[in-house]
C-alpha cells in the first residue's frame, strides 16, 4: 500500500518507451497558435493578456539589460504553469516532480546568470563572496560559506519545486484513499474527508501556480544581480 502511492511518480511507459516526452510536450499543444486574422479569437485575447501579465510581473525586478530574457523567462513560467496544472488532473503524470528535470532547467539558467556576471562585472560578482566591512579572521570562513550558498543555488530551485508538488499529490491521494474507505462503513466522516480533499485540491492549484511563479523569479533575481 505504501509503495502504491509512490506509483505516480514513476515516469509512464507504453511498450517499454517512456512517455515522459509526451508529458512534457502536451502544454504547448494546448496553447492556441497565432493567425493572421485583425479580430482575434476570445481565447487568444485571453491568452495575449495572460502572457503580458506574466511578462510584466517577471520583469519588474529587472532592469533594461535583463529584458534579452524576457522570452526565455516568460515560456518557462508558462510552461510550469501548464505543467503544474495539468499534473493535477485524474490519471495524468507530473514531470516537475521529477527532481532531475527541475534540476535540468534550474541549473542551466543560474549558470548562464553566473557566466553572464562574471564576463560583463567580474568584480562585482566575486564581490557577492565576501561582504564590505568582514573582520580579518572571519574572511575564509564567510568566502566558503557565501560559494556554498551560491552553488547550491539550482539544487534549491530543483528540489522546492519538486517537494511542493510531491507533498501535495500524496496528500491529495492519501485523502481520496480515506475518503474511498471510509465511505461504506462510515459515511459521515467520508463526507467530511471530502470536503477536506476539495479545499486541498483548490489549495494545490494555488500550490502549482505559485511554485511555477517562485520559480521564475528567483531566476529572475538572479539574473539581476549578474547584469
């Protein structure tokens, strides 16, 4: 049984071909393509305005040189939003729960951040390693503490995002389980756990957005102390 419900996590596979590819894929299906038409669609609309929102919040922090990454960063943040969302729905699998991927995209945009800053303001960017005013005798042991902290960096990003949504679809599946067993031997408590799994479920899909959001804009943050 407790095996079972570690079984969502595993990537899914059909005749031996993992079908983490597909999962991965499927939100940019769902996106509406652009046409050349001078009305758009309300989807469109909707879709153009919910991308200019996130630009402009991702943005904020930055100044005009971190604007290059506004692309970059606006397709991540809805691509774990997709993702994140999706994951939510009955019988469907989750790559950002995977820690490999979110390691796979955290840790080659906070180096591309850290290389950026060590070509255009290397001495601003070792700077970051030891603060103006150290006394003497602390200065190694802040160098090391402030690298280590630096290069664990993408390894928090990875692994916030994958604890965040692992922890919320074994709650969501622990309830459900309750709330299966207990139906027919006692219905009221079933009931209860019910409305329980449907206030968690509206709380994960605030869960996903947000995390998607963190996400981003630690990135963000990043960037910005590198430019």
């Amino acid at each position: 049984m407790n095996l079972s419900f570690f079984d969502q996590f595993s990537s899914p596979s059909l005749l031996g071909i993992p079908l983490i590819l597909v999962a991965t894929l499927l939100p940019a299906l769902l996106l509406p393509s652009p046409n050349n038409r001078w009305v758009a669609g309300r989807l469109s609309t909707l879709q153009l305005w919910l991308i200019g929102l996130i630009t402009k919040q991702l943005m904020i922090p930055l100044d005009k040189k971190g604007h290059k990454w506004a692309l970059i960063l606006t397709s991540l943040m809805l691509f774990l939003l997709l993702t994140n969302l999706l994951g939510l729905l009955p019988y469907t699998f989750t790559p950002t729960t995977q820690l490999s991927m979110n390691l796979a995209l955290a840790f080659p945009l906070w180096l591309a951040t850290l290389l950026i800053g060590l070509r255009n303001q290397p001495s601003v960017s070792l700077g970051h390693l030891l603060p103006e005013g150290t006394p003497t005798p602390l200065i190694p042991a802040l160098i090391l503490i402030e690298t280590t902290s630096l290069l664990i960096r993408p390894l928090a990003l990875g692994v916030r995002l994958t604890a965040n949504l692992t922890a919320g679809h074994l709650l969501i599946q622990l309830i459900s389980t309750a709330t299966t067993a207990l139906f027919s031997t006692m219905p009221a408590v079933s009931f209860l756990t019910l409305i329980i799994l449907f206030l968690l479920t509206i709380l994960e899909v605030a869960v996903a957005m947000i995390q998607a959001y963190v996400f981003v804009l630690l990135l963000s943050l990043y960037l910005q102390e590198n430019i």
